[in-house]
C-alpha cells in the first residue's frame, strides 16, 4: 500500500459479511418451516460456527484494535462485547434444541430470539463501527 492510501473500505466489507449472515439466517430460518431436519441441523451448525467465529475475532483482535486508537469507542466496544456473549448463549441454546428435539417449536422459538438479537446488533455495530472502519488504511491480521 501506498502512504496512507486506503485500497479497501473495512467498514463496508464488514457490511457485506453482515448480509451474508442475515441472508444464512433466514435461509435458517426458511428451513425450519419445511422438511429436511438433517439439512436443517447442517446448516445451522455452519452458521452458528461462522458466526461464533467472526465474533471472536472480534473481541480478540478488532475490539483492542479499535480500542486502542479510538477510546471514544470504550462503551460501544463494551456493549458489542457484552452482545456477543449473548448470541453466543443462543446460539448454544439453539444446537442444544436441535439435538433434543430437531426442528421443534422450541427451536423456532429460540431462532427468532436470536433473530432478534442478532439482527439488532448488527445495525449497531455497522452504525457505530462503519464510519470508523472505512477511515482506517489497515487492519491487524486475524481480523
């Protein structure tokens, strides 16, 4: 790269693997209203990984990053953590439920709680993360 020069807008890339994550979640979703529960387990399995994944990174590598150089992120920073955590437990309860009873009510039920939930922190980490990520040149590896 050259000087300061930015060749990717992170905060827009992240958008963009938001709405991937949107899209698997209602394409979860979908599935727990038709036939299939064998492709259903599959596809929420690849889905809470996926995410559980991208969340770690984050509070591993992003979140200090941002901390470090924006301190006026602290409580943002904060809640995202604190967010992430509770999709975590979700997402757990979710895969305890397909062991249990496949695609029963109980897993519908606890895949809109964590539509809920996710699809909240989403919008706001894109509002409050965005516009500081498309101003930076780099990001630290592992993110």
């Amino acid at each position: 790269m050259t000087g300061d020069r930015r060749l990717v807008a992170w905060g827009d890339e992240l958008i963009k693997l938001h709405d991937g994550f949107r899209r698997d979640l209602a394409a979860l979703r979908a599935g727990l209203r038709g036939p299939g529960g064998g492709e259903l387990r599959t596809h929420c399995l690849a889905f809470c990984d996926a995410l559980h994944a991208h969340h770690e990174g984050e509070d591993a590598t992003l979140f200090p990053h941002l901390a470090a150089g924006h301190p006026d992120l602290a409580e943002v920073l904060r809640r995202l953590g604190a967010e992430h955590r509770v999709v975590a437990r979700l997402l757990e309860r979710v895969r305890r439920l397909l062991d249990e009873e496949g695609a029963g009510e109980g897993v519908a039920d606890e895949v809109e709680r964590l539509t809920r939930e996710l699809e909240a922190h989403l919008d706001y980490e894109e509002e409050h993360l965005v516009p500081v990520l498309n101003r930076m040149t780099a990001l630290p590896d592992g993110v």
